[in-house]
C-alpha cells in the first residue's frame, strides 16, 4: 500500500468517525459552533474594518 493511499484511507476513517460524532452529539456541536461564531463576530469584524 502507497503511502498516499494510507493517508487517505486515514483521512477518511477520521472524516468518518468525525461526521458519526456529529450526528449523535448535533445539538451540543451546533451551540458550540453558534458560541464560538458568536464570541469570534466582534473580532472578526474589527479585523476587517481594519
């Protein structure tokens, strides 16, 4: 097996295992993306009225 083809199958166990998390904790993942949405606007917004 090519190293690529490792890195690959890799990336997608994890991309799997990732996207399984998220859809038995899709609520808690949501409101901790909303939070940190929320917290990083005012920043954001700094860093392009810059």
């Amino acid at each position: 097996m090519a190293a690529a083809d490792t890195h690959t199958n890799f990336t997608a166990t994890v991309l799997e295992a990732v996207d399984a998390y998220i859809a038995v904790h899709d609520h808690t993942t949501q409101q901790m993306i909303d939070r940190i949405v929320t917290e990083n606007a005012g920043l954001l917004a700094r860093l392009r009225d810059a």
